[in-house]
C-alpha cells in the first residue's frame, strides 16, 4: 500500500482505488461506469478525488480517451497488486486436506478413543496424510481450561462431561447390550430379568471402586438387583474379560463389534438409557475451516447423524 504513503489510509475510500485501476483499464469514464454500475458523474467525482489523493492529474483527456499520465502508469502496477491482495485477505479461507498438516489435540475418553477415534484412522491417512493427532485422556475437571488455554482442539466425551460454554455436536447415540461368551454353557438368544439377575456381572467404574451402574439403577426401579462380582476401571478391559470367565456385562455395543465373533450380544431385558457421545470444542474454533473439515469426518466415520 506504499503508493498511498503519504495520505493517511484510515481516510481514504478503498472503492477510489478499485475506480482508478478501473480507469486505467479502460481510458474512458463512459467504459468505467459501465464495468463498476456507477453514473458517470459519480466516475468523474471519483477521479476528482483521487487527483487530490495522488496530487496528479492522472488521466489527460485526448480524442482516443483518457491518455494517463506517467505518475497514473507507476501506479497501475501497485494498485493491482494490492487490490489483489485485499481480495485475497477478504476471500473464504480454503483448507486442502492433502496439503494440510495441521496438529489437533484430542482429549478422549478410553471409550471415544476406540468408538469414534479409531474408525477415522483410514480415512485420516487417505484424506489428509499429513494431519496428525494428539491424543489424550480426557477429564472433566480440567476439559474447560484446556479448551480455553488451546491446550486440546476438541474433546470427545458425554454431555455431562462437556464445559458449559464449550460449542458441541452429537456425534452419535450409544445404547447397551448384554455380552457374554459365545460358548457361556447358559445363554441362549435371549434371556429375562430373572436370568439376568442371576449371572455374575462385571462393570466398568471409571474410579475401579464402585459395585454400581446404570443397570442397577434401571433394575432398582423394578425392584430387582444383579450380582455384580467385579469393577474394572475402563471399558476397553471387558471384552477380554468376558472371553476369560463365565460373566456378563452391560457393555455399549459399538465396544464389541469387533468381537461379535467370539462374544454372544444379547439385548437387554429391560429398559437401560443410553447416552450420546459429543465433540466439544473453544467458540474461537467455531469457524476455521481446518476444524470444520475434521468436525465433519468425526461424524461422518463414527457413523451419526450428519
């Protein structure tokens, strides 16, 4: 913006810049009304104007139009560069995947790592090979500061885990099935509330201490109770487990397809809610294309709603 150097910016009319490259394009006031929708005195005014800018007179009028000056013909140059690079400053940022390689940090539970995480993987490496993932555990506790400080991107957790203030999305709906060992000497395709109750149980507590879970609240209400034998502190441990023993879990059923070969799922005999999974990002972020693009391919790999 150099050719303007000597006049205070703040003052000047961008749109007299765009009229003189304009001009300088055409030589004529009649053919630049045209091209800018301006009346021709409005043209004019404007040429007015900026010789009062620039000091010169610009354009000398001849029988072949307007003749510009040698000041107006070092101008045409700068002008053009840097309307272009108005354009460019004003124009939607663009991001390419392939050519992107932007960090994001994640905070993720055990859960959010294996059921929204891992299926992105493929596509992740196919669509944009130069992205790379930071992934940590998330914890409620400090999900708020780490969103604001831009310590994490995104964190991938359940509602109620989720900072007030924090933007988010469902990525999808979870619900619970009953798992157990596909050769369990007991279980055939469905079982009842009784026979559920029956079984020794292990569920997940993320502290490893507690004996209860949503299904001893859902069967509380029916004034019922299940023996639960044993409290893991992660959900990823289960599968494995139920492999090993003759025990049952209440497990989210997105955890064991990839097992389905080698557990029975069942479903549950009785109603048990289950919960969404959400990203949650800074309002900062809300915008950026680069995280659009990622919000969007979290979604679309972990099979919710688009």
């Amino acid at each position: 913006m150099a050719i303007i150097a000597q006049t205070n910016i703040r003052n000047i009319d961008l749109n007299l810049l765009i009229a003189l490259d304009v001009l300088l394009d055409e030589r004529s006031v009649t053919r630049a009304a045209e091209r800018l929708s301006y009346s021709q005195p409005a043209v004019s005014g404007m040429l007015k104007r900026l010789r009062a800018i620039f000091g010169d007179p610009l354009f000398v009028r001849t029988q072949r139009g307007l003749l510009p000056t040698p000041r107006a013909l070092e101008l045409a140059g700068p002008v053009k560069s840097a309307l272009a690079e108005l354009d460019a400053v004003f124009a939607p940022p663009v991001f390419d995947p392939m050519k992107a390689t932007t960090v994001f940090s994640i905070a993720a539970t055990d859960y959010a790592q294996h059921a929204v995480l891992a299926p992105m993987v493929a596509a992740l490496r196919h669509e944009a090979p130069e992205i790379r993932l930071a992934i940590g555990p998330a914890d409620a506790k400090s999900i708020a500061e780490q969103l604001e400080t831009q310590a994490i991107d995104f964190a991938i957790t359940i509602p109620e885990m989720a900072p007030p203030h924090a933007v988010s999305r469902e990525i999808f709906r979870e619900r619970y099935v009953c798992a157990v060992r596909r050769d369990h000497p007991t279980v055939g395709a469905a079982i009842t509330v009784e026979e559920f109750c029956a079984f020794d149980h292990v569920l997940v507590s993320p502290g490893g201490n507690s004996f209860q879970g949503p299904a001893d609240t859902a069967l509380k209400a029916l004034g019922r109770r299940r023996r639960v034998v044993m409290s893991v502190p992660n959900f990823l441990i289960l599968p494995k487990m139920l492999l090993a023993e003759n025990l049952m879990a209440l497990i989210p059923e997105r955890l064991i397809l990839d097992y389905r070969d080698r557990l029975k799922v069942l479903p549950v005999p009785f109603d048990v809610p289950g919960f969404s999974m959400i990203a949650a990002w800074h309002e900062r972020t809300r915008h950026s294309p680069a995280h659009r693009w990622f919000r969007e391919l979290m979604v679309a790999k972990a099979g919710g709603p688009g």
